[in-house]
C-alpha cells in the first residue's frame, strides 16, 4: 500500500520506512512554512536566553543572600551586601518577566503566521485540485484538515514552542548554574538522563501510535457531522435520525477511546520524569547533607543546589508537554502534508502566454475520456463546434452529456486526444484566462453566504450596481431578487429568505450572464425552474448566447429550440449530428424525442 | 489568586455558566472531585518536603548526626515518591470522567441538532456548528479534566502554602502577601479584558471554517468561474481577522505573564530582605528562613500557572457559552404528549386556512401561505402548481413537519399531524426533493432509508422492496456499478449524475411504502424518456397512494388527479388538468410553455 497523499490515511499500521516517509514529509513542510520567519524566531530564542538566564539567577542570588548578606547583617550587621543582593532579585526579576512577556508576544505572532500560511496553503491546494479528486474525497476531510488539525498544530506553537525553548534553555542554565557552585551535585542529575531517555523513548513510540489514531477518529466524527447537518432535510422525512445517533456515539466512542490513549501514555510519562526528578534530588539532598556536616558546603549553597534541581525537573516536565504536544501535532501534520502533497489531475500550464478567446471556436480531436482503465465513458471521438454556434446536447441520463461538458470547460482533462479553444490547446492556457473565456453553469446552484448581489457578483467581481440589474432583467430574476426584504442586498441565509431551488438557479444564471464568457456551457441549468421562468430566461437566452459559443445541456427540449445545431449522445457516441431543423424533419433519434416532448406538453 | 478571590461579584457569572456542564458531568463528577482531593495530597506532599527540609537544616545539619541525616532525606525522598504517585493516580482518576464528558457533549450536540426544525439548520451553516460541536468540545475537556482540577487544587495549595509560610514567620508571609496585592489587581482587569477576546476568536473561527465549508461544497462554482483566487482572499481575511484577534489575545497573556513572574520575584526579595533583618534581630533561624524560602519555591509553579489556568477558564467559559446557544434552543417541533392515533389510515390529507412565514419575515410582509385550504383524498394524487417562488417547496415540507404551520392546520386521516407521533407521522409520509440528498452508504442502505421495519426482516423481503422500487424509479443502473446495490454512493462514494441521483431519491420514497407521498418536482433532472418511463410507472404506485407532487411541466401535471393551483399564498384554483386549462389565466401563464414559445424552431441555422 502506498502512503503518498491521502492515499493510507486512515491507516494505523505503518511499518518503519512509512512512518519515516510520512514522519520526512511532515517536518519538511513544517520547516518550509517556518523558514520565513526564522529570522525573527531567532530574535524570539534570544528574547528567551536572556529571560531565561535573569530567571535563572534567582537561587542564585537567594543561596549569595544566605552565605554572604545574612552572615554579614546577622554578625557584622552590615546591610549593604543584602541590599544589593535584593536589588539584584528585582531587578532579574522584572527584567526575566519583561522579556518573557515580550518574548511571548513575538511567538505568538509568529504562531499565527505560521498556522495562517498553513490555512492559505490548505485552502488554496483546495482550489487548485482537480474536481475528480473532490468527487472521492470528502468535504469533511477538507474541513477537518482545516478546523481540528490546525487546531491542534496551533496548540505545540501557541503553547508547545515557548515550553520547548525556555525548557532547554533552562535546562542548560540550571545545569550551569548547579555545576558552579556545586559540581559534585551534577553527577546524580547525570546520572538521572539515563532513565529520562528511556522513558522518553517509549513515550515516543507509544504517543505517535496514539496520537494517528486520534485524528482518524476525529477526522471520521467531522465527516459524519458535516454529512448529517448538510442532508438535515433527508435526515429528518427519513426518520435517519436514531441510525445517525447509533453510528455518531460509536465514532464519538472510538474517538474517546483514542484520546483517553493519548492522555493514559502521557499520564504515566510525566509522573515517572518526577518520580525520576524527586529521586534526583533526594540524592543531591543526602551527598550534600554529608557534606555541610563536614563543612565541605555552606547551607546555603545546599538550599540552592536544591533548589536548582527541582527547577530543573520543572522544565524537563515542560519538555514533556511540549512533546506530547509535539507528537499531537505531527500526527495532524501528517494529514494536512498528505493532503498538500496531492497533485491536481489537471494542472496548470508553467508559463502560459496571454489568452483572450476571438471567435469562440472549440475543436475536440480525438478525445477520449476514461475515469480508470476499465470503464471508458468517451470512446475516442473529434467534433467541431464553430464560433457563434448554440449546440444542444441531448441523451439519455448517463449518457455521457456531462462528462463532455466538463471536459470542454476544463475540469477534467481527456484521456487522449486534445481540445482547442480558437485553435490552442486548453492545457496550454492559465487557468483566469481560461475561466474568463469558458463558463460553465450546472443545475446545482450552489450560493455562497452574502447577499444576492455578491453571488451575482462571483461572475464579474467589479459589475456596477447597474449592470447587476441589467443581468437579472435580461434572465427575468429582477423582479423576485426586488421583491426581498432587502432586495439584492438581501442575506441568502438570514432567516425566512431561503431562496427556492428555481430561485437559485435564477441567479445562478445572472452570475453567468455578467460573466459574459465567449463559451458558455449550461448544463441543465434550467431543470428546475418552472415555465414562466423558463419562458422569461428563454428570452434572455436569445440575446445571451447571440455572437457566443454555447453548449446546453437540457432535457426540456424547449431551451433545445434555440440551437442551431443538435448533437444526441448515446452511451457516451455521438449518434446524430446536425442542424436542428434538419433533424426535426428526419426519423431519427431527436426527431422522436422531441415528438415526445411535444406530445408530454399540454 | 484563582478567579474566585480576583473579582467575587463578576465571577458568578463564570463560575454559574461554568456550573451548567454540571448534568453532562453525572456521576463522573464525583470523580472528578475526588481527582482534586488526589491532586492536593500529591501538592501536600510537594509542601511536606520543604518541611522535611527544614528538620533536616535546623536539625542533622546542626548537630551533624549522619543517621539523622539518612532519615531525613529519606524522608524527602519519600514525599517525592509519593507526589509522583499521586500525580499519576490524579490522571488515572480524571482520565475517564474527562473523556466521558466529552462525549456525552459532543452526543447531546449532535442529538439536538438533529432534532432542531430546519427552520433553525435554515440559518446556522455547519462550519459554526461543527465550531461548537467539536473545538468548543475539546476546549471544555481540557478544562474539566484539566484546567478546573488543577486550578481549584492549585489554587488550595497556594492558600497552604501562605498559610504554612505564616506558620514560618508571620511577617514574612504577610510581606509576600502584600506584595503580591498588584497580581490580585492585574488578574481581575485581565479577566474582564479577556473574556470578551475568547468569545470572539471563537466566533470568527467559527467563520473560518464556513467559508472552508462553502467552499467545498461551492467548489464547481468558483471553478467554472475561477473565482477560486476570489474566495481564497476572502478566505484570507477572515483568518486574518482571526490571527488578529489570537495576537490580541497572546498579547493580553504575555501582558498577565509578565505580572506573574515579576510579582512574585519581588515579593521574595522583600522577603530576603525583611528575613535577613530578622534573622538579626534574631527572631527567625536560618532553618525556618530556609523553609520559608523553599515553600516559597513550591508555590512559585503553582502562581505562574494561575495565569494560563485562567485563560483557559475564560476560553472554556466562552466555549460552553457558544456550546448552550445551541442547546438551549428550544425544539419546537416535538411529539406531542399524547399522541392520537387516528382510526382511519386511508391517507386523507386536509390543510385547513394553513399560514405559514419563516421566522424573522419582516412585519407588513404578508404570510408566504396564507390561508391554504386544500382537500387530497385518500388515494387521489394531487399536483402542485405555482411560479418559481410561491412557497411550493414550503408548503410540501409543512405535512410531514418538516416546519410547522404558524397558523390553521394539517390534517392527516382527520387527525391534526402536530397530534400525532412524529416518527409514525413521517412513517406515514414519505418525500423526495429536487435536490436529491444521499448519504455515504451503499445504494441498498439509501433505497431502504425509510423502512425500518425491514431491518429484521428475511434478506429476500427487503431484497423485493428493493428490487421494486428501483424498478418504477428507472434506477437499475445501479447494478451496472461496481458493487451493484451494495455500492457505497454519496459523499464518501461512487459519484452519481444528478439524473441518477434524483432517481434513487425517488426510489427511497417509494420503498418507504408510505400512504402519503410528498413529491417536490422529482423528476427534474431527468430526460425525457426516462421521465416518461418514470411516470408511467409510478402512476401504478399513485393509483393506491395519496400523493402530492410539486410540478413544473405538463408532463408531471398528467400524474395527478387534480391540480392545485398555487398563487399569492392561496389556492386560487383546484381541478383537472383541462378544466383549469379551460378556466384559470393564471394556470395557463405557470403551466403552458406553447402559448409564448416560437411555435416553429428556426428554420435554417444560420
């Protein structure tokens, strides 16, 4: 099996060389989206140090306090040792709290940069994949990556990051620190690396293993949330509701399951660093102890190495955290590289030259389309659509009519052969001048939150107020879109002004209209509105498609009356081509059609 | 320290809204508490070993007795031991309540919002909801099992710890109290600060992932349009504002950080200071200067923590916030107490003056049914007719209560429908829409959707149901697909033309086998052929069946009976097809295309 993309992505089991694959990919897009900012995360380490080492002098001038200030005061009572040695407290002090807090404030921009890009990247990945990919992969993956996994990297980089530079540093320091004043005190904390290796290396392996499967959980309890929420009308005549619930508490069970796992593995790992650390210093404790007896060591350096090596227990538990959250993120990491990693079916040109379509002709050269090897939906075929022609389409469902249609507008690419657009090659051109040139509307008006007027305005971002009007008129959609409560500024989800099915695709059809596309495809655009709109946009048509090259795709054979030319499509062939009213008059496939249809009117 | 002793009288508000998780908790509650009893053993132990310390200073280290020494140190090795210990029995104990209140939220969000009236789905999109139902989730996890034990054990062991530093040296500790008022001061200004920063991060996440939402499910819209650049910078400035309001929020911790760690620093050097002058004067030993300062130590991770613990109180506060707008919305569509059960099952269907207007329609708007009144007989198919716009669909989704009427009734085999139980009601009603929803199941699944009954049923019984409906929807097709029936399709699966689509639609409403059938213009993306075969199939299923049936053309007009007219909110005409051809202007502008059209197409092809 393979791990590239989002191939293997709800799997578990990854053997070695995978999980170093994936493990690869993850770090290398982690660092390329940090890269950027490496200058000003260098800034933020030395914000640290600096924080860090004011910290770090704390015990120190509290153990100078007790061998040098409280001996003098007490005997000689001299003041002024400790007064300095308090000033140098607040000093440090304040000083480490300031540069934590400015440290802090640069991480945190740095943090969301980082996710930002990552968001942009993501989304825009989204866009340029081909639609065949989407077809497969759901929307609620997509959401999924972009919501709970982003979430999650946000986490190791809000919280995580600072915990792992500070720790180390403050790991080093302490270890200074307790080395010069007491160097004998270093070999327990030595000592001690053994074992916090080791645990540290179980809770690697084990994390990870958690960890994957905790996004898969998710990832599943996202997809179902989605899917139920989208399809509520059908949920609800269909009574779905008690089977939604069955199958949505076992994936919130398995996704339990999976974070308890995490939090378990992390719950004994942190608990067995402090038992390590209390060990530690129990053993610094008694070597020094033995020692003060002696007189080899001032009390108060005792109280500081002591005190030095519970701190520096404190930052290795920080450590910790942060590789839980480390380990957290990369399982999510892994997702979201997987999902970057995929390639576009249809890819863009390098270098396209400028392309702005003249006469609008299309030529289709032996062109063939197969989804995979075994099912061709388009056996191989040519065919020449002449600028200014309005070609109908017409079949059986399934015949093949909107595969064509795709591959004309470019969402899919053929299998062999080539399409041109006045003589170039669609593959050739990018993908703004293509879409400028090329339009396609389907039946399924999908609207974006806003307001009429901006779902209009997906056709020609910077349409005039005025030419917005002139569009709905010519498609006869003004007068509804003026009869809203706010008319086109109305809120297409504020409440009580959801639009019916008809209505959305009346504007869908202005979003076409403004786009004024030199090839404009529609594909049962018109299925569900109902005549008199039919007979308004009928109209509109006329002017529409005049001087354009226009293909549609209708079953209701009256929008097929304003072709001039009729292609009828069976099993993906095309089995009769010609002009309309020639085929009209003849005994052939669209003749009876078309009688049919007659007949069904009236 | 902790938000309670910050600011008491604003804190109600937190701490009840933070209460209301209370039902979800359960008996996991108790579990929880008795993982804070756990947490303060394990911080009492973390206390004890300055104590042991302090024995050991004033004690063997005077008088350099070495088997005092091994006692002593054994003994703070034992209290390290054992705060390990009850570390790990803390996490142990919170481990499961934690998880399990995750779920039982993310199940009661996601049973609720199932029930909820589209009205209200009409209105939410689902990237806010999925906000609530699954970060807000988290967020409220990590703060039951995390955040709230931990900041109300950590917030006892800070009241421990000044309580044995007075045990100490009273006026040491009263020093390091009040020095550590400018921490109380910054808390409680930070709290107000912040609260209203969480809510709103939280919301314009919510924001963000709609547009993630929509542009998906958009995707073939910006394609065709290559909008796609559009929606990304849109997209953009949503997240933008969202970074915004992180870094304002990160900005607000930096600023409650900086107080933390500064306050406490300073506090301890006063103490130095008054400490050194007391020891001489001689009333403090350095033993107990030594213990007072390595209590001190114990607490300072405690303190520091306070301040994320707060933020995540805050954060977790907003969440649940975000959480019970959901759930505190009131289902208005439920089931009645006492369901009727009507004698008669004919399937008479009867709506009586119905009125009906979305929610929030603005006042002087007249009501989008406004006074239907409208008799479908048992068995009689009834087809529906109006303009694009008219409240076809709205007035369709009313019988099976997929909205409720806001005035007038329903009523099914003579029995108000909001009197009758809603599973039986929309057992005994069954709808297919123009936008044909099938969900990622195999076809077999999808076709069945609504008959539970053959769930247990013999494999060959539901296998016939089936067989039958594919056959009269004109959807054998799917024995052409890979796995035939038990192809997975929707979403997640094999994708299917929207021809195709709408005829499995079609093919779940007649499995469904229901007495009233309630078609919303079904047959819309078909071709004409099919269509036809459609339609003179299902005339076979609506010879016994009441049926009404949304119509666009002529052709699915032929289905019925009688025809309804629809306009301006009433019925304006009820008859046969011809009759109200024969009558009704306004029938014959919705329903006939002949009148306006080109009679001949074009001739010549120019």
């Amino acid at each position: 099996m393979s791990t590239f993309g989002v191939v293997g992505e709800d799997r578990q089991d990854l053997n070695r060389k995978e999980n170093r694959r994936i493990r690869q990919r993850s770090i290398s897009l982690l660092w390329d989206v940090v890269r950027p900012y490496r200058a000003r995360f260098l800034t933020t380490i030395v914000l640290v140090i600096v924080s860090t080492a004011l910290q770090v002098v704390g015990p120190t001038l509290i153990a100078r306090g007790f061998d040098t200030g409280l001996p003098a005061a007490v005997d000689d009572n001299n003041f002024v040792p400790i007064l300095f040695i308090v000033l140098g407290f607040v000093l440090s002090g304040v000083g480490a709290a300031a540069f934590l807090a400015l440290y802090t404030r640069w991480s945190i921009t740095i943090s969301q940069d980082v996710l930002g890009e990552l968001r942009r990247r993501i989304f825009a990945h989204t866009q340029r994949l081909s639609l065949e990919f989407h077809e497969r992969y759901t929307s609620g993956r997509i959401i999924a990556r972009q919501t709970s996994d982003i979430d999650t990297l946000g986490e190791l980089l809000s919280g995580g990051l600072s915990s792992l530079a500070s720790g180390i540093l403050f790991l080093l320091f302490t270890a200074i620190a307790l080395v010069a004043i007491d160097p004998i005190s270093g070999i327990p904390l030595a000592v001690a690396m053994i074992p916090v290796a080791a645990v540290t290396w179980w809770f690697s392996n084990a994390s990870r293993r958690e960890f994957r499967a905790s996004r898969i959980y998710s990832t599943r309890l996202i997809i179902q949330f989605v899917e139920s929420m989208t399809g509520i009308r059908a949920v609800k005549s269909f009574r779905r509701e008690p089977v939604d619930r069955e199958a949505y508490a076992d994936k919130v069970e398995d996704y339990r399951y999976a974070t308890k796992r995490t939090i378990e593995v992390y719950g004994i790992y942190d608990p067995a660093l402090k038992l390590i650390g209390s060990l530690t210093v129990a053993t610094v404790l008694l070597l020094g102890a033995f020692r003060v007896v002696d007189g080899g060591l001032a009390v108060g350096a005792l109280l500081a190495v002591v005190l030095y090596t519970r701190r520096f227990f404190g930052p290795i538990e920080n450590l910790a955290m942060f590789y839980n959250s480390f380990q957290s993120a990369s399982a999510a990491l892994e997702k979201i590289s997987g999902f970057l990693e995929e390639q576009p079916s249809v890819v863009e040109p390098r270098n396209p030259a400028p392309f702005v379509a003249t006469r609008g002709d299309l030529s289709l050269e032996s062109v063939s389309f197969a989804y995979n090897p075994e099912s061709l939906v388009l056996p191989t075929f040519s065919l020449a659509i002449k600028g200014g022609e309005t070609v109908a389409l017409v079949g059986a469902t399934g015949a093949g009519k909107s595969t064509l249609a795709k591959i004309i507008a470019r969402f899919y690419d053929p299998t062999d052969g080539v399409v041109t657009l006045d003589g170039r090659d669609l593959r050739t051109i990018s993908d703004i001048d293509l879409r400028n040139a090329i339009t396609l509307v389907t039946q399924e008006a999908y609207l974006f939150s806003g307001s009429v007027a901006d779902n209009i305005r997906m056709g020609k971002p910077n349409a005039t107020d005025d030419e917005l009007v002139a569009a709905a008129r010519s498609v006869g959609a003004h007068e509804f879109i003026s009869a809203l409560p706010d008319g086109y500024d109305t809120d297409v989800n504020k409440r009580g002004n959801r639009l019916s099915a008809g209505q959305r695709q009346l504007v869908s059809f202005c979003r076409a209209f403004i786009a004024n596309p030199r090839v404009l495809i529609l594909d049962e655009a018109t299925a569900s509105l109902d005549i008199p709109s039919e007979r308004l946009i009928q109209h509109g048509l006329t002017t529409l498609l005049a001087g354009r090259t226009a293909i549609i795709i209708a079953h209701r054979l009256s929008t097929v009356a304003i072709a001039d030319r009729v292609l009828v499509m069976d099993g993906g062939r095309i089995i009769e081509d010609g002009p309309t009213a020639e085929l009209l008059k003849g005994t052939g496939r669209f003749a009876t059609l078309h009688r049919a249809w007659r007949d069904s009117l009236v | 320290m902790n938000t309670e002793s910050a600011a008491p009288e604003k804190n109600t508000g937190v701490i009840r809204s933070l209460a209301r998780i209370m039902p979800y908790a359960g008996p996991d509650m108790k579990r929880l508490i008795l993982g804070m009893g756990i947490a303060l053993i394990s911080s009492g132990f973390a206390l004890g070993i300055p104590l042991a310390l302090e024995q050991l200073v004033d004690g063997p280290l005077k008088n350099g007795n070495p088997a005092d020494i091994w006692w002593a140190v054994g003994l703070v090795a034992v209290l390290g031991l054992m705060e390990a210990l009850f570390i790990y029995l803390r996490r142990v104990t919170v481990l499961t309540p934690g998880t399990r209140i995750d779920s039982r939220l993310r199940n009661a969000i996601y049973d609720h919002l199932q029930n909820l009236p589209i009205a209200f789905h009409d209105k939410w999109q689902s990237g806010q909801l999925l906000s609530r139902a699954n970060s807000d989730v988290s967020l409220m996890r990590r703060w039951m099992s995390f955040g709230f034990v931990l900041l109300v054990s950590n917030a006892i062991t800070i009241v421990f710890g000044v309580v044995i530093l007075f045990t100490w040296s009273p006026l040491l500790a009263l020093v390091f109290l009040v020095c550590s008022i400018p921490m109380f001061v910054f808390g409680s200004r930070f709290r107000s600060r912040y609260t209203g920063l969480s809510r709103a991060a939280q919301d314009q996440w919510g924001d963000v992932a709609t547009s993630v939402e929509e542009s998906v499910h958009g995707i073939r819209v910006l394609r065709s349009f290559g909008r796609g650049s559009d929606a990304l910078s849109s997209f953009a400035d949503r997240a933008a504002t969202g970074r915004q309001l992180e870094v304002v929020k990160g900005n607000a911790k930096a600023t409650l950080g900086f107080w933390l760690v500064w306050v406490p620093d300073f506090a301890l050097a006063i103490c130095l200071l008054t400490g050194v002058w007391l020891a001489s004067e001689g009333d403090l030993t350095t033993g107990q200067f030594f213990a007072f300062f390595a209590t001190a130590a114990v607490l300072a991770g405690p303190i520091e923590s306070i301040g994320y613990l707060m933020a995540l109180a805050l954060e977790a506060h907003s969440g649940l916030n975000r959480i019970f707008e959901v759930l505190d919305r009131r289902n208005d569509i439920v089931n009645p107490d006492n369901p009727v059960t009507p004698a008669d099952t004919g399937g008479s269907l009867i709506f009586e003056d119905v009125h009906f207007r979305h929610e929030g329609t603005p006042a002087g708007t007249p009501d989008l049914l406004n006074g239907v009144t409208l008799e479908i007989r048992p068995g009689e198919t009834m087809a529906l007719v109006g303009s694009t716009g008219c409240g076809k669909t709205t007035l369709t989704a009313l019988p099976a209560r997929l909205y409720d009427v806001t005035a007038g009734r329903i009523l099914l085999d003579g029995v108000d429908v909001r009197s009758l139980d809603l599973t039986t009601l929309r057992t005994r009603i069954a709808m297919a829409f123009e936008d044909a929803t099938l969900f990622s199941d195999t076809v077999r699944n999808n076709v069945l959707l609504g008959r539970h009954d053959l769930r247990d049923a013999p494999d060959e019984q539901a296998t016939a149901v089936l067989e039958q409906a594919l056959d009269i929807a004109e959807a054998n097709f799917v024995y052409t697909l890979p796995h035939g029936v038990d192809t997975i399709i929707g979403e997640q699966g094999q994708s299917l033309s929207g021809g195709q689509r709408q005829r499995l639609a079609l093919a779940r409403a007649i499995a469904a086998a229901p007495e009233v059938l309630v078609l919303d213009d079904p047959l819309s993306a078909l071709d004409v052929e099919t269509e036809a075969r459609v339609e003179a199939a299902l005339r076979r299923v609506l010879k016994t069946t009441t049926a009404l049936v949304v119509a666009h053309r002529p052709s699915t007009v032929m289905l019925a009976d009688r025809v309804a007219l629809l306009d301006k909110g009433r019925i304006a005409a009820v008859g046969t097809h011809a009759e109200l051809l024969a009558s009704s202007d306004a029938y014959r502008h919705v329903i006939s295309s002949l009148d306006d059209e080109p009679r001949e197409l074009p001739e010549d092809s120019a």
